[in-house]
C-alpha cells in the first residue's frame, strides 16, 4: 500500500487531502479563486475559506462543502446571488457583507443558519442589526432554520415575507435568546407581512424559545398575518418592574388557521394575546383552529386574552383553545381576564387561572354579532370586582371551575338584557349577591354548583333555572327558591339544619314554618297536624283546618256531639276518631254543616272514626268508614 504525502499551503491540506485552501487557486480575494478552488474541491473535499474580504462581483454556486473560517467575509455586490449547494460550517460569526437588498445567498441543503452570519451582533448598531436580521430571516426561508445565538436591540420591525404557499420559516433560539425592539416610533418587533395580494398561508415554526421584547412605544410584538405553524417558549416582555407599559397586543393572530402556541410568556403589553381577522385588499381571513396553551400573561391593562370577530364582514372567529392561561395583571383598570368580542363561535377555554382583574370573563358583541356557543371549562376566578360579565351572548356554557374567593362579597356574575340560554353547570363558589344582576332577562339560564361561602356561608348546592321571569335555586341545607329576573328571591323553601322546614316570602319573613309536628304562618304559631277534643253532649267544634282529631267523650252516660265546620277548600281531607271513652255507655257522633247523605254519623265507642272528604257544593264526602252509622 504506497501513501501520497499531502502538500501544505498557509497551514492547510490543499492537494491529497480531506481539506482544500481556497487561497491556492488564486492570487486575488475574490469569485474567480472561490470557483476554481470549488472546482479542485470536487465534492469529496472540504473547501476551506481562510481569513480576508472575498470580493464577489458575480454569481458563484459552491458545489463543495464550504468552511469559513472566523474573520473571512464574503462582499458580494449588487444583484448577485451566491449559492451554497453543499453543506457549509461556520460558527455564530460574520460571514456576510451585502452591498444592498439585491446582494443574495442561498442554500440548497436543509440546514441550520445563524443570524450572526450576517452581521447581527451586540456591538453592532440598532439600524444595522434591524437590516441584517431581515437580511438573515429573508434568506432562511426553507432552510433547516435560523438559529439565534444572542439578544439583539433593533430599531425596526423584523419582516418574515413568504413568496410561495411551500415556503417555511423555522426560528430556533431559547429564552434567553432574541430581539429588543428599541424604535419608539410604534414599529412591532417581529412582524409576517402576508399581503392581501397572497393567496397562501405562511409557515412559522418557532422552536426551543425566543425572546421579542418592546418597550412603552413600540408597536405589536408579534404579529401573525394569514400563519399556520407553531411557536414554543416564546417571551415578551414590553417594561420592567410592575409598570403596565405598552398599549398594543403581545402576540396578535390575524386571519391564522392552525396556528398552535405553546408555553408563551406575555408581559406589560395591553393585550397578551389576541386571535382576530383579517380584511385587507379583498382577502379576508378569521383566526380558526389555534391552539394557545399554557400562555402566562402578566399586567395586561386591556385583556389577558382577547377573542375578537368581525360580524360585519361575516368573518367568525370560531374553534380555537386557550388551555391552562395564567393570568395576573395587577387589578389594572378595566383589564379583562379572557375578553370574548363580536362574532365567536365554538372556541373553548380549558383549565384558566384568572387573577387580579377587574373582570375574570366577559362577552361583549354588537347588534347580531356576539358569543354563540363557546365553552368555559374549569376556570379558577379570583382576587376581581366581576367573575363574569356578559353583555352579549347566546348559549355560552360554563363549565366547573370556582369564582371569587370565600368571604368576598364583591364577586359578581352580570347577564345583560337579551342575553340568553347560557348555561352554568357544576361550579363551586358561585357569587351570587343580592346585586349580581343573575338572570337579568337572561331567560333559560341555569346553574348548579357550591354555593358562594363569602356571601352566604351556609349555601353548599345551588340550583337556577330560568324560564321566564322566574327561576328555581337549590341552596344548602337543602334549600330551595324562586326569584324574578331582577334577582329578588320570592319564595324560599328551607331545612335548616334542625329538621325544621321554613318556607319564606320575598322579604325572607317566615311564611310558614314547621318544627316537628307543629307549623307557624307569617311568623305566629298554628294548630298543630292533629288536636285532642273533649267531646260533650251540648256540642264541641273540631278545627277544620287540622287533618286530625282525637276525640274523648266526657264519661256522662250520653251522646256527645263532634261538630265540623264546612271545608275550606275542595278535596281537604278530615279524620276523626274515639281514642278513649270515659264512661262504657258514652256515645258520640259527627254533625258537620254540611254532609251528603244526612246530617250526622253516629258511633257507638271507643276505636271508632270516619275520614271525610270536602267535596264543595255537597259538602262532606264520608270516604271510610269505622262503625259509623249515617243518617
């Protein structure tokens, strides 16, 4: 086996060898050397690049696999497109120098690219890192991706411009990694410009985390136009401290259709996240079918979550999830947990913790544009002035969760006129107060859950069901009422905890009220289930009011007389039987008012009665009988 000895050049292989020095080919920095050395490289060697300014003035396509070294710089004029068929290796260092927008570099291979090869660094100026990272994001389209390796200011917004419906845009960085747009003319951070002329969709993949900062003045942070993909461990931030800083959206979804974020981090912007539409040029788009999960929004003065429809223009916002939000945002005046606006339909809301806002959930609409049909699951409301605030809205339903701390009382549930059939199932610590406005003109509403420990620390189970202008609530210790659409409870019916059953009118004054075998009305005692009566033989009256009487005769050896009164309503049973004699040759009888079929019934002792039935015009009905004789 004989062996070739490699020659050297400038400390590198460039004949025999794995590696090949580009500065052997030619004397002059520039394309002609790049391409005669491509050439020699063939494609089984590395064509190594080695420190200097390459001038490139006209169109070179590497078919080797390229290496530059740290210091080396490819100047490629205007108009001219250097092509990298092969694999290039580079570290996160500055590769490129563009002459204009014209000057272009491109890759044939799915391979990772660094921003940092074009310029961006932190010793650079805001303007020119702005320019190189549009320079690096426009030429990673349909690469493996670009890779960020540091946090860069920028003074503009970063255009992510789609040309094909194929084209595909991968960001890999962490969090720690990224842009801070510095520019306090209202430019977003990162922006994809997916012009109405466009009849494609753009492809963003977002991996492994990203930081896109603002700052007070700055515009969106992110905007998605038209966008399918994903986006993973996003971060924004837009101020420092506790300050609410800026008045736009963190992330704004305009128009997107499958457009999945997961674990985003939004602070210190107006609106965290917003899903819209999109109307320009004769195209119009709604936001369908994302997913935003695991998104935590911090001081948001706006909304932590903002659903937003444009019924005007026929554009639903519709089948979307928002799983497992953290929402804190400082009570900021006027700041909504979840926000859903306009025209929405069938979008769920899994799992939400909502805290420090004013409102946790509010629908809103216009006219005939409103929340149909969208879900609430499991959401935890705490620490806010209103838990649910629906101004418009039709067939909402909310399910599980728990609203308002115990033992606050200002943690209310609004239902505006008009609203209709939304439903409230299974929630623990309902607010219900006596201004709540529940069931104002919200007809067919119902709700079940544990009753609101901070207004009423007793009520474990509640029941609403609207129909009309009236309702049916279940409340702890078995309690149950009706109120009207304002509110106001009309009837209560209550166990108390004794084994005593109170029910109450409007005024919450005992109507009736009935411990063990006795009953009151309107607060004063009354004759209890059954009477004992000592009969006589001049006559002694039975309450008719009282299904049952014991009757005794008086032990004179005659006939003693139960008289009864007229029924005070049709179908009022009576009973009336001899429990004891006081004499063996005691008799008795029954002379009601008004009996069909005579006037008395007779009874010879002891053990004796009859049950008698108010029949109305023929008075009473004898409907058993027990010795009795009828004449």
């Amino acid at each position: 086996m004989s062996i070739t000895r490699a020659e050297f050049t400038n400390d590198l292989v460039v004949a025999n060898g794995a590696w090949l020095d580009a500065r052997a080919y030619g004397s002059a920095l520039n394309n002609t050397t790049l391409a005669a050395a491509n050439t020699a490289a063939g494609t089984s060697r590395v064509l190594v690049i080695t420190p200097g300014t390459w001038t490139i003035s006209g169109n070179l396509t590497f078919t080797a696999n390229v290496k530059i070294m740290r210091g080396a710089v490819l100047s490629i004029a205007s108009g001219i497109t250097v092509t990298f068929g092969a694999e290039l290796e580079a570290g996160a260092y500055k590769l490129f120098i563009y002459a204009d927008a014209t000057s272009i570099v491109s890759f044939t291979l799915q391979q990772n690219v660094n921003v940092e090869w074009w310029g961006v660094s932190t010793g650079e100026t805001d303007a020119n890192n702005t320019t190189y990272s549009n320079y690096a994001i426009r030429e990673a389209w349909n690469t493996g991706g670009l890779v960020v390796n540091g946090y860069y200011d920028i003074d503009g917004a970063l255009e992510l411009i789609t040309t094909s419906t194929e084209d595909i845009l991968t960001i890999h960085g962490n969090r720690a990694v990224g842009w801070n747009q510095v520019d306090n003319g209202g430019a977003a951070t990162m922006q994809v410009d997916n012009t109405a002329a466009q009849s494609y969709w753009t492809q963003l993949y977002i991996v492994g985390g990203l930081r896109l900062d603002g700052n007070a003045s700055s515009g969106d942070g992110l905007i998605l136009r038209r966008c399918q993909g994903s986006i993973t461990n996003l971060t924004m931030n837009s101020g420092s401290g506790s300050a609410m800083s800026n008045s736009n959206v963190g992330i704004n979804m305009i128009g997107c259709i499958g457009m999945h974020l997961y674990n985003v981090s939004v602070s210190r912007w107006a609106t965290g996240v917003r899903l819209g539409c999109y109307n320009s040029g004769g195209t119009t788009n709604s936001t369908n079918a994302c997913i935003v999960s695991g998104p935590s929004v911090r001081y948001s003065t706006t909304a932590a979550i903002h659903l937003e429809g444009d019924g005007a223009n026929s554009l639903i916002v519709k089948g979307n999830s928002i799983t497992m939000l953290d929402c804190d945002s400082n009570s900021a005046v006027g700041s909504v947990g979840i926000l859903m606006d306009d025209y929405l339909q069938g979008n769920t809301f899994h799992t939400c913790w909502i805290e420090a806002v004013v409102t946790g959930i509010k629908l809103t609409g216009s006219g005939s544009y409103i929340p149909l049909l969208n879900m609430v699951f499991c959401p935890r409301v705490t620490t806010v002035t209103t838990c649910i605030d629906i101004e418009f809205g039709e067939d909402n339903t909310f399910i599980g969760g728990q609203y308002g701390f115990p033992g606050t009382a200002s943690t209310d549930v609004i239902i505006d006129a008009g609203c209709t059939t939304n439903e409230f199932l299974f929630i623990r610590n309902f607010p219900r107060t006596a201004a709540d406005g529940l069931g104002d003109a919200g007809t067919n509403t119902m709700i079940l859950g544990h009753g609101d420990g901070g207004n009423d620390p007793t009520e474990e189970l509640q029941l609403y069901m609207g129909s009309g202008t009236y309702g049916m609530m279940l409340n702890n210790n078995s309690r149950i009422g009706w109120q009207d659409s304002g509110g106001t409870e009309r009837t209560n019916i209550i166990m108390n905890g004794s084994d005593e059953l109170i029910f109450a009118n409007a005024s919450a004054s005992t109507v009736f009220y009935m411990p063990d075998d006795d009953y009151w009305v309107n607060s004063l005692p009354q004759a209890p289930l059954t009477e004992s009566k000592t009969i006589t033989s001049v006559g002694v009256a039975l309450t008719v009011s009282i299904p049952t009487s014991l009757v005794t005769t008086n032990g004179d050896s005659d006939l003693d007389n139960a008289t009864l009164a007229d029924g005070q309503r049709v179908g009022q049973l009576k009973h009336v039987v001899c429990v004891a004699e006081g004499n063996a040759a005691d008799t008795w009888k029954i002379t009601p008012a008004t009996l069909r079929g005579g006037t008395q019934i007779t009874f010879s002792g002891a053990d004796e009665g009859c049950t008698l039935l108010w029949s109305g015009a023929s008075g009473w009905v004898v409907l058993h009988n027990n010795g009795g004789t009828i004449s």
